[in-house]
C-alpha cells in the first residue's frame, strides 16, 4: 500500500527513512503548536480552541500534501501571517478575530481560484526576485519587533517611540537565556532546536512562580469557541478586502518559495525547474488554508523547516503524512503546551526573524532600482506595523523607481496592477 501510494523505490527511499525523516520535520516544527495559540490568543481566541486548531490544521494540511502531492512537506499555520492576522488586522485595525478568519478563509478561496485557472504562474512570475526577497526579509523584521517586545527588550517610549526595556527583569532574563540557547542548539544542528528552548526556559520559569503547569497530558480542549466562527460577511466589506488580498499575496509567495526551495533541495525539480505535482500540491496548500480558517487558526503554509527531513532523507508524501500522525499525538498534551508562557516563546520570534532575514543576501546589491524597493518593503513592515503597507510601498516604489531608470520594460504587467491597486489603497485610507 505504500509502494502504491508513495512510490517509495521510485525515489529510492524506505519507509523507515520516510517515517524518521517525518519525525525530524515535525520536531523542527512542532514549536508552533505552542507559540500560535500564545499569539492568537492576544486577539481574542481561546487559547485551548487554538491549540486544537493549530494541530489539527497542521495535521490535516500535511496529510493533504502527502497524500495529493506525494511531497515531502509539512504544513501548519505560518509565522508572520499569524502575527499580521493578530496584530496588524485585530489589534490594529480594530477589526474581530472572527473577521479576520472571514479574510482568512476567502484568501483560501481566491488561492484555489488562481491555483485552478492557472493564474498563479502569471502573478508569481510578474513579481521580480527582488520584492519576493524583500517582503519575506520584512515578515521576519515584522516577527522580530514582535519577539523583542514579548521578550521585554523593547518597550514603548514617548520621545523615541521605543527603548531598551528593564534588563533587570527575571522573564527577561530568561527570554534572553532561551534565545541563546535556540540559537546555539541550532547553530549545532540539534533537531528540534526551537522547543527544546522554549521548553527549558518555561520549566527555569518554575521555581519564579512565572509558568504555571496544571498537569502534561489530558484529552484536547474544546474546539467549539473559535470552530465556525469566522465572519465571511463581515471579511467581504470593502475596507476589509486589502486584508484578504494581503493574506492571499503573503501566502501564494510564501507557499511557491518554499516549494521551490524544498523541492530543488529534495532533488525532485525536474531539469526545466518546474515542480513536480504543482497543481496538487497548491491544491493542498490552498485547502490548508480553509480548513484552518474553519477551525479557527490563521492561515496554513507549507514550512520551510520540510528541509531538515529532506535532509534527513525525506523524499516522498510517507514524511508529511508522518508529520500529520505526530501532530495528532500532540492533541493530547494540551495542559502542558498552553501552560507555556509568552516569555518562553518570544524568543523563537526573533531565531525566525533572524532565519527569515537571510532573504536579503539574494539581492542584487549592485542595482539600486532593484534593492532600494525590496529595502523599504523590509523596512516599512516593523516600522508601519503593518506587513501590508510594507507589500504595498515596495510595489508602488519598485515601479516609479524603474521608470525613473529609464528601464519600465523591466516591470511586468502584474507589478503595474499590484503599484495601481496599492496607490488607490493608499490614497482612501
């Protein structure tokens, strides 16, 4: 039945190395399970609801990959588009949670759209590497703003907007302490490097009376505060649509970079440098993101961190499909993943903004028309708080900058839509 369904000696691949190199993937990955619900919950989502959620979003989009695509990559809801979805569009906007999932859920519909009419290769391929590389270095700023406020080493500040925070602080000291030890565990390529230093850090926080644990396993939560809750009347009003087209371009440009890395770094891009089962596996990824969004959690995303079982040998559907079982499993360690407190997880925040920040050596440094734009669109997203503002200014700059250059026929068709939608969004807002 494996054989039939994975096409394990095809890819010269065993169940034992698909199954380890699943459990490598999902170690590296699991982190969300604890860090999503803290972030959700900062926006009015019970906290135990999106523990359910995040797992069996994560479970049910892995295993959608696996089994369509036969790829060996894991889904779950996506860093970033969590913190937009809190941050930016509920606490900033003013807008509910159950909007916000409204949003969610018709990006997942406009992603299906556009996956099944083929018009995803049109705007992907419009968008020039530059901005690509630009917004994803941004999302890991906008992450790592995040992270250094929930950390304690930024606050707010009156005359310089923020400032170094009390040091002195015990949360604070440990949230450092996590850090460095996220950082060295992964600078020694130890799986499962992010957990195990938000879970040494929360169990420091014990004897400080700081983290608070009512047990370790119990069956999961209630899933019926955030399941079906979403607003889809609500996400269709016209000052709300920015947000599901933001949630949308995050998504598709986040999903297609991670394929494509994966994929190249599985060995399973064929020669011309397409991907193998595209079609399905967006398909699933856009899938994910409606069956999040019902259940409750942000938008789901392919994760980069699929590498780390490809690198452990992973080459088919059998090590995504292993990940959604694990996911499962942890369903029922719900007391011990939502006594974790924000001090712990802060400082896996700022490790993926570190991660996401890489994106920038891939710029053309020689060229201005093309880094100042994805520059700005990295700088605008921590300083407008807003990843969408960000998305937009580095398309409205990115077009002025190569007329200005005299090199307009370097913009695509896309670029001129996306600059023209993002000049209106600004001038009525």
């Amino acid at each position: 039945m494996l054989e039939t369904l994975f096409h394990l000696r095809d890819r010269g691949t065993t169940p034992r190395t698909e199954v380890l190199a699943g459990a490598t993937t999902f170690l590296t990955m699991v982190y969300i399970a604890v860090v999503n619900p803290a972030i959700l919950a900062q926006a009015g989502i019970d906290p135990g609801a999106a523990f359910v959620a995040t797992c069996l979003a994560a479970a049910i989009g892995s295993a959608l990959m696996g089994l369509l695509a036969n790829l060996p990559i894991a889904l779950a809801p996506g860093m970033g588009l969590n913190a937009y979805f809190t941050f930016a569009v509920v606490l900033g906007m003013g807008l509910s949670w159950q909007v916000a999932l409204g949003a969610v859920f018709l990006s997942g519909l406009l992603f299906l759209a556009v996956s099944l009419l083929r018009i995803r290769e049109w705007l992907v391929n419009g968008i020039p590497l530059s901005l690509k590389l630009g917004i994803a270095a941004g999302i890991g700023f906008f992450l790592g703003l995040i992270g250094l406020k929930g950390m304690g080493l930024v606050v707010a500040h009156p005359a310089t907007l923020i400032a170094l925070g009390p040091l002195g602080e015990t949360s604070t000291l440990l949230a450092c302490l996590g850090f460095l030890l996220i950082a060295g565990l992964s600078a020694r390529r130890v799986p499962g490097a992010i957990i195990l230093g938000i879970g040494i850090v929360a169990l420091l926080g014990v004897p400080f009376g700081l983290t608070r644990f009512a047990g370790i396993a119990s069956l999961p939560p209630s899933l019926g505060p955030s399941f079906l809750q979403l607003d889809i009347a609500g996400a269709l009003q016209l000052g709300v649509l920015g947000i599901v087209f933001t949630f949308f371009l995050v998504d598709l440009l986040d999903n297609t970079g991670t394929l494509i890395a994966t994929t190249h770094r599985a060995g399973l891009m064929r020669p011309d440098g397409t991907v193998p089962n595209l079609g399905r596996a967006l398909l699933a990824d856009s899938g994910g993101a409606i069956v999040g969004s019902v259940l409750g959690t942000s938008t789901t995303v392919s994760y980069i961190e699929s590498a780390s079982g490809i690198q452990a040998g992973g080459r088919t559907g059998l090590t995504a499909v292993t990940a959604a079982v694990l996911f499962l499993a942890v369903l029922f360690l719900a007391p011990l993943a939502t006594a974790i407190p924000g001090f712990a997880t802060a400082p896996a925040l700022v490790f993926v903004a570190c991660l996401m920040a890489q994106a920038l050596r891939g710029l053309d440094w020689d060229e201005a028309s093309d880094y100042v734009p994805a520059v700005l669109t990295a700088l605008a997203m921590p300083f407008t708080f807003s990843i969408a503002t960000g998305i937009g200014i580095g398309f409205v700059t990115y077009a002025a900058l190569k007329l200005a250059a005299g090199r307009a026929a370097e913009v695509s068709g896309a670029v001129w839509l996306l600059a023209a939608l993002c000049v209106v969004k600004f001038a009525v807002t």
